[in-house]
C-alpha cells in the first residue's frame, strides 16, 4: 500500500487550502484514515481522523475550521483547509490503517508543506 498526498503550498492567513492523500495498490482494506502535521522543532501531532463509516475527530486547534472527509471507493481522503492560521504551518502527514492478508497494517504518506504566511 503506498499513500500520496498533494495540496500543500503557500496561502496567506486567512486562506484555504485543499490536501489529498490517495491509497494506492492492491489486496488491502483501509480502516482509519489520518491527518498528522509536524512544525518544525515539534513533535507529529494528529490533527483529524475519520473511521471507514464516516465519524471524524479533531484537534482542538483545527475545529470549526478544518473538515477531514474520504471517498472509499477512491480510497482517498481529504483535509479543508480554512481560515487558516500561521500557527498551522507545518509538514502535513497522511497515515492509514490497513488489512492486509488479514493483517493490520499502518501506512503513512511522505508529507506535504503547508505554509501560512503573509
């Protein structure tokens, strides 16, 4: 299984911003999908998670600004992005949890730069 996420890039406060993370390969299910971010110098914090049914869950920081969603047939999963602070700038991280040959595994995407900035 390997993740690919896409949408970061510079936005100034206030702005929105779109990220992606799409699973890729074959014989998994997907689980639990992620969002994680990093600022440097901090640890990897979670910043929303969605289960296969559809419950979310969100950092205090990201609530009533940050929407996680997925399309299960596309095995993808997204972050919107808005009102954005400088507080989130950060490397963006996807993970999944995925059954494999009924095995539960956790995959994790190569991170995408969110900048907030005027």
């Amino acid at each position: 299984v390997q993740l690919q996420a896409s949408g970061g890039g510079l936005v100034q406060p206030g702005g929105s911003l779109r990220l992606s993370c799409a699973a890729s390969g074959s014989g998994f299910t997907i689980n639990a999908m992620n969002w994680y971010r990093q600022a440097p110098g901090k640890q990897r914090d979670v910043v929303a998670t969605i289960t296969s049914r559809g419950s979310t869950n969100y950092a205090d920081s990201v609530k009533g600004r940050f929407t996680i969603s997925r399309d299960n047939a596309k095995n993808t999963v997204y972050l919107q992005m808005n009102s954005l602070k400088p507080e989130d700038t950060a490397v963006y991280y996807c993970n999944a949890e995925a059954i494999v040959g009924g095995l539960f595994y956790l995959y994790w995407g190569q991170g995408t730069q969110v900048t907030v900035s005027s």
